[in-house]
DNA sequence: CTGTTAGCGCATTCAG
DNA sequence: CTGAATGCGCTAACAG
C-alpha cells in the first residue's frame, strides 16, 4: 500500500535502480527486454518495480526513441456512423498494438486539416491515418517526404509514399445505378455528397451507368447533400421539385438516404411504392429504418484493419508493397427499392 | 525552399539560437512569450525560425514542463451516435483551446477501462473526461488523488474531487413515461440499456413515473437492449412475446427505439397506430426515421462543452466548485407516440 | 532584458 | 552480462 494521496515525486527509474542495487541501464534493459540481465537481478528489478509502483513515464521515453505509439486519426466527421465503425476497428487494433489513437474531425476544412496535419509532426505522432482529406495531394506528400508516415483513405495522393485504400467508389455507384436501371426505372436521382473525391466517383460512377445504359444525364436531377441527414433531406426536397417525374434517387450515402426518405415521405409519396432508393455504406443502421436501406456495402472493418496494419508496418520501417489497396463493394438488397409503377 | 526530402536532422532551439545570436532561453521566451524579449532579438528569432523551418518538439517540452496539452477521452462506444456527438462537441472546444484529443472505447468493459487509465496516465496526458465507466468508483478516485484529474458522465463517484455532468436520466425517463402515461397508456414497456449507472438510472425514472401514477410495475414489460439497435430490436422481439398487450415502450435510448420499431413493423404491427414508442437522446438522426421519433432531448453538445470546460479548468489548478452539473432534459413530440387504440 | 547552468526521465553507446 | 557516461530538446531558475 503506497500511502495513497500522498503528493510524492513520482518514482523514476533511478529510484528502481538504487533499490534493486543495479544501475538504470539494466533496469531500462529488464523493463524492456532489450539485452540480456541476469536472473536475480531480474527478480530484485521486478521487486522494486511493484514495491515503488513504478511507471516508466513515456514522455521521456519518447524523447529518446523517437516515437510515441500514437498515431493520429483525420476524419471529415465523427458524427457519420460511418467514420465511427471505422474508428471502432482502427481502435481495436491499435489497442492490441499497445498503440494509442488521437482523433481529429477536419470537417472538410483543407486549412484545419494543414493545421492538423503540422501540430500531430510537431507532437511526434508516429503516422497519421487521414480519410476524405481535401488538401492538396503535395501538401499530404510534403509530410510524408519529411518522413511522417500517412496512409490515406479515399483520397489518393497519387505518391508512391503514400498508400491508399478505400473501397472502389466508382465501382459501388455504378452497382447501385445498374440494381435502379436494372429494375426498370429511368429517372434516377443522384444526391451527392460534400465536395471531395469520393463524391465525385460516386457521381461519375452513376453517370456512367447510366450512359451506358443509354440514359442520358439529366443535370436537374442531381443535388448536393452534404452527406448528412439534413442535407439529403433538403438534396431531396430540391429534385422533386426540379425533376417530379423521378422514380428513384441513389444518395451517395446512408445517412443522406435516410433524409431523402423522410423527405419523400413527408411529401406525400412512398418509399419504394412511389420512388426507389439506394444509399452507400451499409451502415449497422441501414438494416433497421423503415423500410430498411438496400445499399452498397463498404466493408469498414476491413478497410480500418488494413489501413492501420500498413500504417503501422509503415511505422516499422516496411516499405507498402502494393500502394493502393481497392476493396470491392456489394450491393445490400433490402426493402427500399422496386420496379417502377 | 528547405530542399523536400532532405533526410537532414530537425533543427533544434539551439539552431534557432545560434543563427539569431542569442540564447535558447531567449528564444524560448519569445516562442512562448515567457518574460520580455526585446524587439530586435525577436524578429531576429522569427527570421531563423522561418529560414530553418524550425518546429519546437513538443515531447520536450512536455518532459519538463509536465504537461501535454493532450486530454483523453474514455466513453463505452463511440458507435453510438450520441457519443459521436458529444465527441464533435468536445474537439470544437479541445481545438479551441490548443489541446488534443486521445479516444479511447472502452465497451462497457472494467478491466479495460482500468488499462487505459493507467497507459494515459503514464502517458501524462492532462486529464480525462470519462463517460458511463462501470469501474468501481473507488479505482477511478485513485487516479484523481494522484493529481490526474477527471471529470466523469453519466456516473457519479461521489468524490468531492471528481465532478460530474450529466442529464438528468431519472427525471428524462420519467418524463417519456409521464408522456405516455398521460396519452392513456397502461401496459408500458421498458427497454433497458447495458449494464451500466444510465441504465438503472433510466429503469428507475420509469419505474417510479408508472407507480405514481398507480400502475404497478410488470416484469414482463422489461427487456435489456444493450443501448444498440440490434438490441433494441431484440428486446422489442421478446417483449411482444412476453406482453404481447402492450401499448407502448420506452426505449433507454433512440438506437434501441428505432430497433424496437423494426422488430414491431415485423411483426406486422405499426407505429404509433399499435404500439407507440418514445426513446431518450434526440439524436439528429431522429428526427428523420420513419416515424419521426419522440424523444427525451440530451444536450450533448452542452454536456460536451461543459464538461470539457470543467476539466481544462482543473488542469490549469482551478477547483470546481459545484461537483454535480445536472442538464434537464427536453421532451421532443414527434411522430411516434399516441393515444392507444 | 539576457545568458549560463541545470535538469526533466529515460535509452543507449562504450568499456569492462 | 553490467555500469558509467552521454544526450534526446526544451524550460526554468538564477545571476548578471
């Protein structure tokens, strides 16, 4: 029992050291098992260890080695369940990993993000993972260059330092398209998401479904959502105003699928009796609205497990082998699409 | 242009030094605007710190002056999209302030909560702000008397030392079950959240608003949801099962409202016309399920910013003085609830 | 107003 | 296998 309260100096490795009867390099030796010590020595280390209470303090140990065992998470918007699944498998392995995550929400912002980007160097963050960043791809490799690992989540850099991997954006839109063309419907609606890249593949992967479909692109039937609830609903409000005649809407995400619905519903029309729609994502959620969300699945608990494992390895000095890592989506069928009256 | 690429060491305050022809201790008073410095050292000092690209490195500066402007942050799931925004709210203020943030999902689970609190402490992070922990209070008051403040959520520890924000989840639950009571509902159900203080919290709010309005308290009529929407849906399966004439439910939060209304539409019954639902949280998401859903509003972003506030505070030396911050809840009217058939 | 001098707590040569 | 010595980069007395 270390009198508990009391304001005392925090033992430190000298402390151990003095009372084991050895020097400070061999319990930073025994502590982590680098180089050989011998047994009783162990044994009397460990005795003091646990009768001080003593923790070694990382700050000095980073001062030292250079790194921290944290890596940085840049992300768009926490509040986007989306994010937060990938959050939770990033964490689960940087847990097992004895790492630790510092969590940084960019909302889109490319001067945030720089800002970010500098103060998590400054900390000596061991690597960042960044996901929808808008910065500039030099600006992203700049760092990297200065020997600050990054791996990126759909966004590429278009370096071959700085791994991607995302789901294949354009690939999944073009299903969702073809799963709306397919079932008959002609009028098909996009709301896209905020100004990024994956908004732009998702919309070029529905334009081009639809083109080669031999549907032409009909500009007032795409809006901006935003990718958020709010502005799926208003995305939506518009194109039935600008484009009565839809049939159905492909969102660029879950969470602006579920806006558009309330809005279609609060309109007097049905969900898929009057329109059809497909989200992305295939949120946990999705399974459970009303009517549950056919979508396209990105697989988020592979996409945070492989980013983090190369990040990591990156972190260990491995060179990323491949350097974009595409995973394939699939379309989700549930309740909230059919043929078109 | 500090040739890109250059695998050359970072320069240092002594670089800085040496190239404005002053001390480090000068050009550490000017960075930090500690102590005067004159004028002319100090655009001396800007200049080299420019043309050196100088960056001062933070786990330095933590080591002596033991602090690291970093908070953490421990919180059961942050899948949970009340958590993601209280998340949101906290970054804005932590961003605000030059602090940073280490996330840490502890999924209801003790023995882990207690590793974090230990890694962040020996990682000196600042302070924590830790919500629903199921830690034995006595285990999270040892790390307060040991100079590592917290502020805790949604769980008192009733030390004087450890202040705690939160709504007020008895007084929100009675209100929903108020409502429904008052709507001429009888047979009302309970979903309950995962073992944690909320849940009973919750529980009991329920169970006294039903017994003062003198129904007694049916044990058929309570089902665990797990505070996710698969639980809720779970739940709501059994208790339709068990209570098959229930007329409404009170979910312990939105997530497991809206599972419930999927288990309730499967199960051929419709909501609000057979069986009325009101949840706890008003997530944003909420307002646009199918039905819209009526709930007890939680400001989350007040709690975030109170809370955080309340720890910076305690990290600069200042004493809270009131210990327990109590947010009323709102009821929100919306689309889920009315009068049984 | 400024420079000199000590550490902060630890890992790591380098001898032995 | 072990210890003495050094330094990571910075801030904080303490003199001047």
């Amino acid at each position: 029992m270390s009198t508990p309260g009391s304001r005392r100096r925090r033992p430190t490795i000298y402390d151990v050291a003095r009372l084991a009867g050895v020097s400070t390099a061999t319990v930073s030796r025994a502590l982590n098992d680098t180089g050989q010590v011998a047994e009783p020595k162990r044994v009397a280390i460990d005795a003091a260890v646990e009768q001080l209470g003593y923790r070694p303090n990382t700050i000095a140990r980073s001062l030292v080695t250079r790194a921290t065992q944290t890596i940085a998470l840049l992300l768009p918007d926490i509040t986007n369940p989306f994010y937060a699944e990938l959050v939770a498998g990033i964490q689960a392995l940087t847990l097992e990993r004895d790492y630790t995550m510092l969590l940084c929400t960019t909302g889109f912002d490319p001067e945030l993000e720089e800002r970010y980007l500098r103060l998590l160097r400054a900390k000596h963050v061991d690597g960042a993972l960044v996901d929808g960043l808008v910065l500039p791809p030099e600006r992203i490799a700049r760092f990297v260059e200065d020997g600050f690992p990054i791996v990126c989540l759909d966004r590429d850099v278009s370096s071959p330092a700085v791994p991607l991997v995302q789901v294949d954006n354009r690939l999944g839109a073009g299903m969702a398209t073809e799963h709306l063309l397919s079932l008959g419907h002609r009028r098909i609606a996009h709301i896209a998401g905020a100004p990024a890249r994956i908004s732009e593949e998702r919309l070029l992967g529905y334009q081009a479904a639809l083109e080669s479909a031999g549907v032409t692109p009909d500009s007032a039937l795409v809006a901006l959502g935003a990718f958020t609830e709010t502005g799926g609903h208003d995305a939506m409000c518009a194109l039935l105003e600008s484009a009565p005649d839809l049939t159905a809407v492909f969102a660029a995400n879950d969470l602006s699928a579920i806006g558009a619905i309330n809005a279609i519903v609060a309109s007097g029309r049905s969900v898929p009796g009057d329109v059809s729609i497909v989200g992305f994502d295939d949120l946990r959620l999705s399974r459970f609205t009303s009517p549950p969300l056919t979508t396209v699945r990105q697989p988020a608990d592979e996409i945070a497990r492989h980013s983090t494992e190369l990040l990591l390895g990156m972190i260990a000095g491995r060179k990323p082998r491949k350097i974009h890592h595409l995973f394939v989506p699939e379309l989700i069928l549930r309740d909230s699409t059919r043929t078109p009256r």
